[in-house]
C-alpha cells in the first residue's frame, strides 16, 4: 500500500537525520512517539450510515520521530505516524487505516538547560484505506475464490502540511563537564508536540489503482497532541 511505502521512507529519513546531526557540531535526537489524532469522520459515516458502521473521531497514532540542531537554533528532522480503527456494522466489518510522514524544519526559540521549546513546519503526505468486509463464514479457500465479493477496499493520498509546537528534555546520562570548552553528551530524551496538519486538496480515492466518484468526504486535517520518548545528545557547548 502506497501508505506504507511512504512511512518506510519517513523511517529511513529518522535515522539518517538523527546519524547527520550527531556527526556535526550539534545535537540529535530520535525515538519512539505516540499520540491522539482528532479527526473530522462526518462525512465518512454519512457515508456507511446505511451499514450501521461508525467511526469515532478519535485515533491513536504510533510512529517514531528524528531531529537535529544543525545550525544556531535551526532543526532539520522527520516523521511518521500510523493509525488503525475497526467498527462493526449488522452485516458488515469496517476498518479505516491511516499514516502520513513529514520532512520538518524548526528553530528553537526558548533554552533552559536541557530543556527546550521550538515551533515547526512539516512538509509531506499521508492518506486514508477503508475496507469493507462482509461478516460471513468462510468455510474454505475455494469459497472465497468463488464469491469474490466479500470485500472492497479504497484509498486515497494528499498532500500535507504540518504547523506545530514542540518541546523535549534531555536526561544526561554523559558526565558532562560544564566547565569544558565543549564535550560530547548524551543520554534519555523525552519531548512533546502539538499541532494541526492541513489536507488542503479535494478528497479523491481510488480502487485498484483506479480513480472512483463519489467517494467519502474524508480528508487529512487532523489536530494532534504527542508525546515522544527516545535517545539523543552530541556536541554542546557549557552550559551557562
């Protein structure tokens, strides 16, 4: 699925951002990461209302995340994040899955420490599958090859946007010396993000790499709140 293509290239760019930026006089961080996605489904259920399927407006993401400071206060980092959900319907199982990536650029406005503050933009895509499963027996394989219309599945990609604010805390674990010109430290980073991602295009799905009409207003603009937890550290200079 062309979804996750694009997170597998998300994740490749995690570690080559984070490798990039502890080979520079900077600092890099990476990890897991994990949140609430809060996304506008009604158009979706106006659309499978007559298979009694409902979908909640709640998403809880997993995906990971990289950064690093690679200049005086600029951050260079990437994203990704995939999400699952299964409703039941009388007749009918649906299941909406979702993911999308960025490539983001920020720049930190506020030190303290080892904590620090810093608003971002993210650039990429991501997308929607819906499938559609008739609740049935299966006694066997040839059933299946005989009725082959049990299950249908669409899917749609855009164009994202990502305005954001984040914030992340170094546990140093290195035994810096604040009195040296400059060290290399590292240890437990913990962060926090929050933002809106923007789908500025016009819903279009498609089915087996076919455009179809009148699919489902679902689009990707979605608020999020989430919480990372990874490594990180590199150069730095004495803390004042």
């Amino acid at each position: 699925m062309k979804i996750r293509i694009g997170l597998l290239c998300i994740v490749f760019l995690l570690f080559a951002t984070s490798s990039f930026a502890n080979g520079t006089r900077g600092e890099g961080y990476g990890g897991f990461s994990t949140g609430l996605n809060l996304i506008d489904v009604e158009g979706l259920n106006q659309s499978t209302k007559d298979l009694n399927l409902e979908f909640g407006d709640q998403q809880w993401a997993l995906g990971g995340l990289g950064f690093g400071l690679v200049g005086p206060g600029v951050i260079l980092g990437g994203e990704g994040y995939g999400f699952s959900q299964e409703v039941s319907g009388d007749t009918m199982t649906g299941t909406l899955s979702g993911g999308y990536g960025f490539f983001n650029v920020g720049y930190e406005v506020f030190r303290k420490k080892d904590f620090f503050v810093y608003p971002f933009i993210g650039i990429g895509g991501g997308g929607y599958s819906l499938r559609l499963v008739q609740d049935v027996d299966v006694p066997d394989a040839q059933t299946l090859i005989n009725d082959a219309n049990r299950m249908v599945e669409i899917e749609r990609g855009a164009f994202l946007l990502e305005l954001g604010l984040g914030a992340g805390y170094l546990i140093d674990m290195s035994g810096f010396d604040k009195k040296k010109e400059s060290a290399e430290r590292g240890g437990l980073f913990f962060g926090f993000r929050a933002g809106y991602i923007l789908d500025p295009a016009s819903p279009s799905w498609s089915f087996a790499g076919s455009r179809v009409r009148n699919g489902p207003d679902l689009k990707s603009n979605i608020f999020f709140v989430t919480l990372q937890f990874g490594g990180g550290g590199g150069e730095r200079k004495p803390l004042p």
